[in-house]
C-alpha cells in the first residue's frame, strides 16, 4: 500500500468513528444486485453516508461499485432525498418506521474496454429497514431510473 491509501483509510475511519458518535447519522456498507450490463446481472457494492433532517425526512450520498463478471464495470456517486410516509402512523403507534421512499441523483461512469463514459443518474427508490438492535439494520431497495433498474 502506498502512502497516499494509508492516508485516506485513516482519514475514512476518523470519519466513521465521528459518525457513529452522532444521533441521526447513518453508515452502511451493502450489497447490491443491479442491471449495469449487458449479460444480464452485475454485482457490486454500496457505501451510504447520511444524515435524518427530521423524524420524515434524510438526506445523503451513496458511492457504488459494481461489475458484470465480464468487461463493463460501474462506479456510482449520488445524492439522496429520503421521505418517510408512514412517520406520524408509527409515531402513534409505537412502532418504527421502516418505509421509505427516496430521490436519487448523481453521475455513473461505465468502463468497458478500457474506455470510461460517465452519464447522469437519476430515480426513485423504496424500501424498508429492518432494525435488529440500536445500530444494525436491513434495507432491502428496488430502485429504477436511469440508466438502472
């Protein structure tokens, strides 16, 4: 490793160790199953940073990487603007509320052969999450927009 990576780990776990000390802040690394190929599915990954405005409302950025198995490979960076709908019924309730619904916009970048293209990305995605314990949680998301579904 050179000094320059070393550097930029330390730096991304003095960031990781100030976010979870923070209430409201939320860091998720996950798996992803995606349609940026043409052999029908890639795989990849997903690092999410954000951030709850309010008891309805998050916002963040995701970063994604993922590959076809063959020859195009996908990085993703995109900002998010996550809406719960189902807040004031859970806050009655007692109940988390794990819908929600979330905008999405940033730039992809397809590398094939060598050669990169970037493109706009934009769409809508829902899900829910799945709170086992004070910090760990599921979220299962179908997404769709473009250039992905």
């Amino acid at each position: 490793m050179n000094k320059y990576k070393i550097c930029l780990l330390l730096v991304m776990l003095f960031i990781t160790s100030s976010l979870f000390a923070l209430d409201g802040v939320f860091l998720s690394l996950g798996g992803e199953a995606n349609g940026n190929t043409r052999e029908g599915v890639a795989a990849g990954g997903v690092l999410t940073i954000g951030a709850d405005i309010n008891r309805y409302f998050s916002l963040g950025f995701k970063k994604g990487y993922s590959l076809d198995f063959k020859n195009i490979k996908t990085i993703e960076d995109v900002g998010f603007f996550r809406f719960y709908p189902l807040e004031s019924f859970a806050r009655e309730t007692s109940l988390q509320n794990p819908l929600f619904v979330q905008a999405e916009l940033g730039t992809i970048t397809f590398f094939e052969d060598g050669k990169s293209s970037p493109s706009v990305s934009a769409g809508l995605a829902a899900g829910c999450r799945f709170i086992f314990g004070k910090n760990f949680y599921l979220e299962p998301v179908v997404r769709g927009g473009y250039p992905f579904i």
